[in-house]
C-alpha cells in the first residue's frame, strides 16, 4: 500500500487500537524483524518553525505557541489548544526544516532488517496525507517500506504522552518485539516508552535537545 500507511484513529475508539498496524506487524513476522525504532517528528525529524500551537479561550485566540514551548505548557481555566496549522500539508512540506543526522539516524533504521520502524505524532489527520509522506521520501526515507509506519496519536483525543503510550503499549503487546528505542524531544513521551519495558522487552531512549539526539 503504497503512500499510504498513515493510522488513523477514528473518533470513539475507546482506547482500542486500530488493527491495521498490529495486522501489518504480524503480515512480516516471517522477517527478522524484532527490534522496534521509534521516532517522533517535530522537533525530532524536523524543525517547524512556522507551524505553531494557538491557544484559545470562548472561541478567541489568546496565545500562540512554537513547537516548542507548547511541549512545558499548561491550559488556564476555560482554554483549549488549536492545532490547526498541524494538519496543514502545504504547511509542512513547505518549510519544516530537515534535521540531517536525526533523518539518516532514522534512515539507518529502516535499512535494518531487523527493524521496525513507527513515526509517531502527536499530530492528527493531515488534509493531504501523500504530500506529507513526500516530504520524508525527499530526505531519503522509504516510506513504501513494509517495515515502516506512520502513527498519528492526535485522533485518539488523548494527552500527548498518554495517546503514545496507548499505541506503543498495543505493539508491544504483539511480543513481536526484544528491544526498542524511542527518540522524542518530549520527556514525558520517553518516560510513558520506558514504562512499558520488561524482562521480555528491553528498552531505551533518546532524548532531541536543540536537534541534538542525546541518551535519555
């Protein structure tokens, strides 16, 4: 499915994961695959620079967020997050900023065969979801791999941390995987990854500063 392997959680899941990821994970359990790389995407993958959070109250904007002050922000009586510009191809495409080494780290993944690599968003539907995978496959990731997968945890209606949990916690469960390893620039994010290792399952993370990619 070429172009294509974005998740999609529609509205009243109730927490259960779609089954599309978890049947393509069993789909190439005939590989050597058990080794699980995930990877966030802004701030991580890319810079986005001119995409940006906005807060707002009784329908009113009343504050703009980048990237990354949204990540140690907190709502006030009455406030909710927009995160418009997120879904926004144009947008994206357009003038997220490539972080290079954190792209060929990502690259190197996907090349192993023995890893299966999720990009996973907090980020929700994109109104146009070939352009947004284009934009990967000009800094040299595959993105018509069968070991790759976009995950967007945005439609879950959940917390940032918590929507991630919930889907890593349900590829996990395939017992598909030994080890594993998350890089974020949230460190609520790689404490929810973490949390979820066992003697079955070893895992590790990587935290983005700056565009740096330092041990967590």
């Amino acid at each position: 499915m070429r172009l294509g392997r974005i998740e999609r959680f529609p509205n009243g899941i109730n927490r259960v994961m779609d089954r599309n990821l978890i049947n393509l994970i069993n789909k190439i359990n005939p590989l050597p695959v058990n080794h699980l790389s995930v990877w966030d995407i802004d701030d991580t993958l890319f810079l986005s620079p001119k995409t940006s959070v906005y807060v707002t109250k009784n329908g009113k904007i009343v504050k703009k967020l980048s990237t990354e002050e949204f990540n140690g922000s907190r709502l006030k009586g009455g406030e909710k997050f927009d995160f418009f510009e997120f879904k926004d191809s144009n947008l994206f495409f357009n003038t997220a900023k490539p972080l290079s080494a954190n792209l060929m780290k990502a690259k190197n993944a996907l090349q192993s065969r023995n890893t299966f690599v999720i990009v996973l968003t907090a980020r929700s539907d994109f109104n146009d979801k070939n352009k947004f995978l284009r934009k990967f496959e000009t800094y040299g990731l595959d993105m018509s791999k069968p070991n790759i997968h976009v995950v967007r945890s945005g439609n879950l209606g959940m917390g940032t941390a918590e929507g991630k949990k919930e889907v890593l916690k349900n590829v996990l469960d395939t017992k598909k995987f030994r080890t594993g390893d998350m890089y974020d620039d949230d460190s609520r994010n790689l404490d929810a990854f973490l949390s979820l290792g066992s003697r079955d399952v070893k895992l590790s993370a990587y935290i983005v500063r700056e565009g740096h990619i330092y041990p967590y």
